[in-house]
C-alpha cells in the first residue's frame, strides 16, 4: 500500500546482555596504568569483557570504591602516597568500607618487598605480584584467577541472599488466590532476583481440545514488550520463536533454551501446564541466581501455580455456577453485601421460565443444560450494567439492579420480554419462552440478601398462583398467604392423620327439558376432627407446593371410580372434571387420565374436562395438543369461569373446546343488573354463534333459570336444583330429577 511506511512495527523482545567484570588499578605511575590497559586488552570471561577503573592515590580510590560496590578486582601499588599507603588502603576496603567480596592483589615495583605472612591474613588479600615479573600473560592469569574468586565468593553472597529472597516472597507468591495475580508475583519474583526487570510473559492451557489437536494457551501475565497481552491468546503474540518456545515448553513440560530468551515448565501433579519466558538466556540466569536458586524458583513457582490454580477452582465452584457460567447464588450474596455495602439502594429480580417443567421433560437433562446457558447469555447482555447476574436453581435467575423506581419497573420488564423475542434453539428444538419476575427492594424490603432474594421469591409464587402478569413486587400481605398456603400445605402431607381427600358431586342439568346431562366432580379437604377446610385455599396451596399433580391423579381417579360404582343410576351421564393449569401443562397428563380410565372403566367419551382461561394465555402449543387428543378420543373440553380471566372472543373460535361455563358471578345479579344481564347476552349470543354450549353456573332462582332459557343457555347449574353432595346422596337426586314436577316453573 502506498502509505505501509506508517504502520507500526513489530516490537520484538530485547536481549538482556550482562555488565563487563570491573577492575580498578591504583597506582601512582601513569605509565603501570598504561601498560596495565594494554596488557587487559581483549581479556574476557565467561563472555563478559573487563572495564578499568583507574586511581593515582589512595586518596583517590576510596570515592571509586564507594561508588562502585560490584569493583571485582583491584590491582594496587603498596607505596603511593606513603608507604604504606597501599596496605592502608586494604584495611580501609576490608575495615570500613566492608566489602569481603573484592579481590586485592598488591603489586610492588620494589624486589624483595614483600608483606610478611600475618600482614597477607590480617588485611585479607588476595595475592601479592612483584611488578617485574607481571608479564602479560602472568596479569590475565592473576585478574581471571581474582575474577574467578570474585566470582565465586559473589554467587555464594547472591545464592544466600536470593534464598532469603525467595523465602520471603514464597509466602507471598502462594497466598495469591487467582492465577492471574499468582502470575504477575511470579514476573515481580524473578525481576527482584535478578536485579532488572526482563521481558516477560507466563502463559498456561486454558482449555484442553483433546489429544490430538493443540491446547489452547492464554496470556496470564506480561512484562516489558509484552504489557497488554494479558488474557490474550498464545497466538496474539507477534514473536513466531517466543510461541514455538511457549508451546514446546507446555508440551514437553522442559525448560527451552533460545538465544535470547529462556521458557522455564511449570507442570504440577495434577497435570496442570504452564509456562515462564523470559528475555534473558539461560545460562545467564544460572550466573546471576545459580542453579540450586534457579531450580527453586520453579519449584516455588509451580507449587503457588498449582496452589492458586486449586483455590481458584474451589472459588468457581462456589462462585460461578457450572451450568450456565453466571454467578452462583452464593457469589449473589457475596457481591450483593459489597455493593450495598458502599451506600447503594438496590432492586433484588427474581425469574422464572413459564412452563420450563415440559421445556425440560421435552428435551431432556443432556440439552437443558444448553438451553439455560443461552437464557443465561440473553439476560447477560440484556443488562450489562448489572451489579449481578445468577442462577439461583433450576430456572431461576437472580439480577441485582441500582435500585429501580416503580414507575421504571414496567421499562425494565419489557427489556425482559425483548430478549426473548427471537425463540431459543437448542438442536432441532425451538422455544418461544417468557419470564416472570418477583421483585424486591432494599430498604423498603430489608438489607439482606437471603431475605430479599426470599421476599422476591414470595412476589414471584404469588405471580404464579395468580396466573396473571409478569412481574409482581413484594408486600408484607403475600408473605401472609404464603405463611398460610404453608400451613394448608402441611395439612395436605401425611393425608391419615391429618387430612381427608373427598369427591362431591354437583349436578348440571339441560337448560330446556331439565334431564340430567352431567355431574361436575368436585374436591373437599376435612379434618381429623370432621371440619371442611376451603376447598379453593387448599387447591392453591397443592399448588404452590407442587402436590397439584399428585392430587389431581388422585381427584381424576377417584372421582371416576366412585361415578362408575353407583352403576346404572349415572349411565348415559357425562362426568366433569377440572383440571389445573399445571396439571394440564404437565407431561404426566395423559398417564394420569389413561391409568384413571383403565382402572375405573370411565369411557372417555363420557368425560368434560374444564380447563380455566389461564391455561391458553401463552397459546401453547403443547396444551392445545393435549385438548386437541382429549376431543379426538371422544371426550369434551369446556372453558371453566369464562368472563373473569382473560378471554378474547377473537381467539375463543381457534380454541379446540365444546363449551363454556359462565361465572356465577354474573348469574347472581343477572337479574337485578342490567350490565350483568348484558354481558351474559352477549356471551350467549357469540357462543351460539360460534357453536359453543353454554353452562350458568350458580343459578339459585327460578327467574334466574327462566332468562338463561330464554336466552338459549344450554345448561344449568346450581343451587335451585343441588348443591354439592357426596356420592351416597347423588343417586337420590337422579331419582328425584326423574320424577315429573322436579322443578316447579312460575
């Protein structure tokens, strides 16, 4: 491209390179230092040349050896400024500057002079030279035997201090509880230990693909060149020799050795992989730490490794939840006390999936998990600026908002229902799913976490048992149904001693010749004690509990048992059962209603099942192939308490039901209310147009039962002809609905 000279360059790693060995010549002839550079010239060791340093006097050298610590040789002359200035200066070394790693040779230009014995011991040097007899070759064997010695003595001082070094940092290094922060002490260490701060990069497998192809490696943590490659894949690295280094280093889990750099295995017991480059050569970082330092290190380095890398495992286990990768309820609680704890007011939601239960029986264990990952993604990106994020259990998500205003509530719900616009595919499997939300706030709610998550959960069930809305904010009166939904519930459990299951029966007659057509089924509860509990609490509460279904199995069989014992008193006459929504939206339905019929003989052509509005809200298709198989085996579907709920006329001609039932409610005043008389016209009228049977329910007068005949209802129900009687009782009235004069007409 005509302007590429504009692109930024590759930057590659720089080659740490180590310092000359120093040497300083005190000597008060210019010409000894003269020779002496000469003589030096070119001497090297262990690829490492000489620097000179040079003094005239004593007076001279001690500001050079105080600015110079690491000065590993020092040739000086005995007679300078005194005669004794050179020994002078070896004690003032030793004495008060301290340094016992420094080589002392003293030279003289006097034969003969040489120190005695206990001189050499006390002042603690090194070798003694006549200048004479220094030639060339004699002075590089006496500054590489000084620089070896130096050399020597150095590694010993730096193993000792780099094993305090390392003692001191070890603890540090292995209290780091996440692998990332456990990889920047890891660069900070070998920084420290070697005195420079190297081109670096720690790297470990984030995912094992299988054997046969290659792991995939991540950046932990960068130095130098490499700063901004953190949590980056191995691949992002621009060095083509650095990657091939990494990953052979992770594959063999052997030190690599290149020209410039070195890639130290971290691999544990438990087969954890990871990797150390560094932009210094191997060989270097023997020289600058030794090996049994060296070797430490690692060892140092891979337990913290494997230590970190537990504890981070046991955090995710606790933290995050495994199915779906957002938090867990446990990481709710703590993040929730974190940012309350700053001084926020905060909005605790509760959701739930409508109908997950067939969602789930549908697809089975193996893909639900998938399913819940992709709800979890959606409510993720949903709200990016969500304190949290949870999954609570089974299908229940927690999100922590910035406390929300009530007149927001119904903004933050319809971001809900927009993330599930588009259906959820998981396989050949499409849903069309929708949320509910309990809601609780802090303050208003209390300050606890478990309890407002609780409180928002009491929203969420009383949404449930309404069946109506999508979202629902917590008030104390809930919390006192619940408490007696609890009790109701208690009483329904160990059903021997606590409470009875009966079936009653109640009558429906034929609006013009009053025959008997049918008999609705309908539960009581009674108490040890022979007490009637509320039919309709009692059925709320098998529900919120979830023994709906149990009981609803029970209701259907008993019911059709005790109608088929009264034998031919009900032959010829239909039997109404209800059924619940959950009851109707659950898979075990048609089991229930088959093990029913085949225990008892019940013809399912005899049987109507009411079904209240509720149920077809969601248009499911699932539920509307459940009531399509009832009327295709011959039995009836009715909606149930039609008018109260929801129903649209619109929709109520695609609905595969027989009938409908209008609520008493409207019955009651139907003839003192012109507006009640109204709407049951106009139910009737639309029924009758659409094919439809009708019932009144709750029919107590003779005008009552005059107008709906008048009006073309099909049947009637209610008080004016029974009420709901045990079995013992029914056949009785059949008798009775027999005989002429039943009804009297006025």
């Amino acid at each position: 491209m005509p302007m590429d000279f504009l692109a930024k360059s590759e930057r590659k790693a720089t080659p740490t390179t180590l310092a000359p060995w120093k040497v300083l010549i005190v000597d008060d002839d210019q010409e000894v230092h003269e020779a002496t550079r000469i003589a030096l010239s070119g001497c090297r060791l262990e690829e490492r040349g000489l620097k000179l340093y040079h003094a005239l006097s004593m007076a001279e050298a001690k500001p050079v050896l105080e600015e110079n610590k690491d000065i590993a040789v020092a040739l000086i002359d005995v007679v300078m400024e005194t005669d004794t200035a050179g020994l002078d200066l070896v004690s003032w070394i030793r004495h008060d500057l301290a340094n016992p790693l420094i080589r002392l040779v003293l030279r003289t230009g006097q034969p003969g002079y040489a120190p005695q014995i206990d001189v050499i011991q006390k002042y603690e040097i090194d070798d003694y030279k006549e200048k004479s007899e220094l030639t060339r070759a004699k002075l590089v064997t006496t500054i590489v035997t000084g620089l070896r010695g130096f050399k020597l003595l150095t590694d010993l001082e730096n193993n000792r201090c780099n094993l305090k070094t390392l003692n001191l940092h070890f603890a540090d290094l292995v209290e780091k509880n996440s692998v990332r922060d456990f990889a920047g002490g890891v660069l900070e260490q070998i920084g420290s230990l070697v005195g420079v701060a190297p081109e670096g990069l720690v790297c470990a497998v984030d995912r094992d693909t299988g054997e046969e192809e290659r792991p995939a490696i991540r950046v932990l943590a960068a130095a130098g060149a490499y700063v901004g490659m953190v949590d980056r894949p191995l691949e992002a690295i621009p060095s083509e020799e650095v990657r091939n280094s990494i990953m052979a280093c992770i594959a063999t889990g052997e030190t690599q050795h290149q020209p410039f750099s070195s890639c130290l295995a971290l691999k544990t017991r438990g087969g954890l992989r990871a990797a150390i480059h560094v932009g210094i050569p191997y060989a270097v970082l023997q020289r600058l730490l030794g090996e049994e330092v060296l070797q430490l290190f690692v060892m140092n380095s891979r337990l913290g490794y494997e230590k970190t890398a537990l504890m981070e495992h046991i955090h995710r286990l606790a933290y995050e939840d495994h199915v779906t990768g957002l938090y867990s309820y446990a990481a709710f609680l703590e993040k929730f006390r974190r940012v309350h704890g700053t001084g926020r007011a905060l909005s605790v939601l509760l959701l739930d999936i409508q109908r997950f239960r067939m969602i789930e029986h549908g697809i089975g264990d193996e893909k639900i998990g998938q399913f819940l990952k992709k709800v979890g993604i959606r409510l993720k990106s949903g709200f990016p600026n969500a304190h949290v994020v949870a999954r609570k259990e089974v299908d229940e998500f927690l999100i922590v908002l910035d406390a929300v205003p009530a007149e927001r509530l119904s903004q933050v719900v319809d971001v809900i229902e927009g993330l599930f616009n588009e259906p959820i595919t998981v396989g050949d499997n499409v849903f069309n799913i929708r949320m509910r939300v309990g809601i609780a706030n802090s303050g208003d709610h209390g300050d606890d976490p478990e309890q407002l998550a609780r409180y928002a959960s009491i929203a969420l069930n009383d949404l449930r048992q309404r069946g109506i809305g999508t979202y629902a904010v917590f008030n104390p009166a809930m919390q006192e149904v619940a408490f007696e939904r609890l009790r109701l519930t208690s009483l329904l459990t160990g059903t021997a001693g606590k409470t009875e299951f009966l079936v009653y029966f109640q009558p429906i007659l034929q609006a013009d010749t009053e025959n008997l057509y049918s008999c609705e089924a309908l539960m009581r509860f009674r108490t040890s004690a022979g007490d009637f509990l509320n039919t309709q609490r009692m059925i709320e509460a098998a529900e919120a509990s979830g023994m709906i279904l149990d009981v609803g199995a029970w209701m259907l069989k008993s019911a059709m048992s005790d109608y088929m014992a009264m034998g031919r008193n009900t032959d010829g006459i239909h039997l109404n059962l209800n059924l619940s929504p959950k009851q109707a939206q659950s898979s075990r339905i048609y089991a229930d209603i088959d093990a029913a019929i085949e225990a008892t003989g019940m013809p399912l052509n005899r049987l109507v099942f009411e079904v209240t509005e509720g149920l077809f809200l969601n248009n499911d298709q699932e539920t509307i192939s459940f009531l399509e198989w009832i009327r295709k085996n011959g039995g009836k579907v009715v909606i149930d308490d039609f008018g109260t709920g929801y129903s649209s006329f619109s929709y109520l001609r695609k609905l595969p039901v027989d009938g409908i039932k209008v609520d008493r409610a409207f019955i009651t005043n139907m003839d003192q209310d012109d507006d009640a008389l109204a709407v049951v016209r106009s139910i009737l009228a639309v029924a009758q147009a659409l094919g439809l049977e009708v019932t009144a329910e709750g029919v107590e007068t003779l005008a009552q039962r005059n107008i709906l005949r008048d009006l073309g209802c099909t049947y009637l129900q209610g008080y004016l002809y029974s009420k709901a009687v045990p079995n013992s009782e029914l056949a009785g009235f059949i008798q009775r609905a027999n005989e002429p004069g039943f009804i009297s007409i006025s």
